[in-house]
C-alpha cells in the first residue's frame, strides 16, 4: 500500500476511535459525571458541532497552504485536545474539550479526500478513497472494542489517552510518509464558496445529514441496546463492538466496489433502503441473544457501504471547490450523528425503550432514499433544460 495512503488511514483509525468510543462507554462517563444517559449523549453532540464548525473554517484557512503541511497541524490538534479529554473533571470542562476535539475531524477528512484520490491510479479514486475510510472502519473492528474494554473495566479516562497515544502515531505516520503536495485549494476560499449556490450541493449535505443520522440514531444507544434490551452482560457490549467493527470494515470496500459498479447516487439509494430494512428489523429482533449480535454485524455492514459513494457524489458535485465540498460532507456526517443522537434520545427519554432509537434510525434512512430520488429528479430536469437550450441555439 502507498505509505501516504496507509497514513491517511491511520488518521482516519485515530478519528473513528475517538468518535465512536464514547458511545460504548457512555453509562460509565454518565456515572462518573452524575448525570444521565441521554444527558451525556450531549457529548456526542459537542464533538460533531465541532466537526460542523471546523470543517470549512480550518478547510478555508489551510487552503493557502500545502496539503500535506494542513494535514500534519490538524492531527497534531486532534492529538492534544484529545489527550486532555482524558483529564476532564465534569460535564462542562468534557463538553468542551470534545468540541476542541471534534474540529480538526471535517477539515481531515475533507482534505484527506482529495488527497487520496489525488495519489490514487487514474479510475482507482473510489478505492483510494475507501483505503482512507478503512481506519475510520478498522478503528470501529479493533480500537473502539479495545477502548470500549478499558473504559468499563478500569476507567473511561483510559480510553482516551488510548486516542491521544494513536494521534502521536497519526502525527508521526503524516510527518514521514506524506509526499510534499500543493495546496488543497488553488483558487481563492471566497471563490470557493460560489459552489454553495449550487441546489445539488444543499440536497447531498441534507441527505448525508439525515441518511446518515439513521445509522448514529441507533449506535448512540447500543450499549444499553445490548444490555438492558438483549439482556447481555455489559462484557458484550466489546464484542459487539467487535462485530459492528467487522462489519464496517466489509462494508467499506462493498461501498466502494457499488460506487464503481453503479453511478454513486443510485449506490447510496441502495444502500439507505437496505438501512432503512435493517433498523426497522432490528426493533423485532433486538431482545433476542443470538439475533442483536447478528443485526449489529449486518447494520455495521450496511451502514459503512455508504462512505466512498457519499464522498465520491459531493466531490463531484463540487467541482472547482472540491477540498470544501468534500469538508462539508463531513459536516453533514455529525450534523448526522447529533441529530441522531438527539433525536433517538427523545423517545427513550419519553419511557418508550432503546428499541424506539431504532425507528428513528429507519425513518431518518428512509427520509435520505426520498433526497436521492429528489437529487435524480433535479438531474434529469436540467438535462432536459440543456437539451431545450441547445435545440433553441
């Protein structure tokens, strides 16, 4: 594998662990804090606003700079505020570290992107980009598990200077492996920002927003998922963990292959109604043992197929701006993964069980099957308007 490629794809390990290792901990830092489940899932919101934010404040900022260079200053701040997150000592000092934590996110991924695509093989692109999306898959297979394991075993502090010691790592892979590259932007961010006038451009981020806080709806909760509904010891939920994991990393490539076999945006049609069938089917299994450890394979799976396709669709959609356009996406994500948390949080806050974050999930799937079939629609009516402009001329 391509070293800049495989450092991309620990950065991207780094970033799934911290983004994901929280919601297998969750009961622990709400005991530590005093506070209840749906209130620290609060903290999962914190880190994605600082994703949302980031993502084009650092991407519009970095733009003037080379690449590579942008990519090493923002895991060297993935890794310090991480590493501090570890020595908060309640619930606003928390919030505001996984905020400080959560902007470099957007503007890595975002960057990383093109970056991939860029060192990729002419029509490998998607496969590049899916190498990049692998740590973030690998992070759910082997680092969350393994976070997930020290926070309930020992302390939920453990689990994330376990993220700080992988950002060290991050920093060290970026500094000798990544070639000197261009900047990640060769026109002006002001001009960048013409690409929000495009209407296809508002449609994707709200499909990644909602499509995807579907899947965040139902693993924001699948701690309690696993215990308090299936009845499993809380030592299942790593193992879970594990399946979930296994399952993203299958998905990932799946996701990539679809995105080659198909055009992108009938990929992601696919993939949300498959998620839409699964979380629906997961509130009728979930009690069983045997059948939730199944589904958390099979909705990780589902899930992550959706990662290369989703990126691949924006960066085209972008074209000109595509650094910022693919940023955005990863604002979209975690604009998904609060609104998910948020909302699968009202119903069990109301008394109506873990099972009912699974019906937001369905729905919110479902909802970005509808925006796709509207970004199709929207295509073919321009096309028609172009051929009715040029018959006219």
């Amino acid at each position: 594998m391509n070293k800049a490629l495989l450092s991309l794809a620990i950065g991207g390990f780094g970033i799934g662990l911290t983004e994901f290792v929280i919601m297998g901990i969750l009961p622990e830092i709400a005991t530590a804090f005093d506070i209840s489940i749906p209130t620290a899932g609060h903290f999962i919101s914190a880190y994605a606003l600082g994703v949302v934010v980031g993502a084009p404040v650092l991407t519009g900022i970095g733009s003037k700079y080379p690449a590579n260079r942008v990519l090493l200053a923002l895991m060297i701040w993935f890794t310090v505020f991480n590493t501090l997150s570890a020595f908060a000592t309640g619930y606003n000092s928390f919030i505001t570290l996984r905020f400080l934590s959560g902007l470099p996110h957007g503007a890595f991924f975002g960057i990383g992107s093109v970056v991939a695509g860029q060192l990729s093989k002419p029509g490998k692109q998607a496969q590049g980009i899916a190498i990049m999306f692998s740590g973030l898959t690998f992070a759910n297979l082997l680092g969350v598990p393994l976070g997930t394991y020290l926070g309930k075993h020992f302390s939920w502090n453990l689990s994330f200077l376990l993220v700080g010691l992988v950002g060290v790592l991050v920093v060290l892979s970026v500094k000798l492996w990544m070639p000197l590259l261009k900047k990640s932007s060769e026109t002006r961010f002001l001009e960048d920002l013409k690409i929000f006038k495009r209407v296809e451009l508002w449609l994707i981020i709200l499909l990644t927003t909602i499509g995807t806080g579907g899947f965040f709806a139902w693993y924001s909760y699948i701690s309690p998922l696993i215990t308090d509904v299936a009845g499993h010891a809380p030592e299942m939920v790593s193992v879970a963990m594990i399946l979930a994991g296994l399952g993203m990393v299958i998905g990932n490539f799946i996701g990539a292959k679809l995105a080659e076999r198909f055009s992108p945006i009938h990929a992601i049609i696919i993939i949300l109604s498959c998620m839409t069938f699964c979380l629906a089917l997961n509130t009728v299994l979930a009690s069983d043992k045997v059948m939730i450890l199944v589904m958390t394979f099979v909705i990780g799976a589902v899930t992550f197929c959706i990662s290369t396709p989703i990126q691949m669709l924006i960066i085209k959609a972008s074209k000109g701006s595509e650094t910022l356009g693919s940023s955005l996406n990863q604002s979209a994500f975690n604009i998904g993964n609060a609104s998910g948390a948020y909302f699968a949080g009202i119903p069990i806050a109301m008394g109506y069980g873990y099972t009912s974050a699974d019906w937001v999930g369905a729905a919110m799937a479902g909802s970005g099957v509808l925006i796709a079939l509207v970004i199709i629609m929207l295509r073919k009516r321009n096309k028609q308007q172009e051929k009715l402009e040029n018959s006219n001329s």
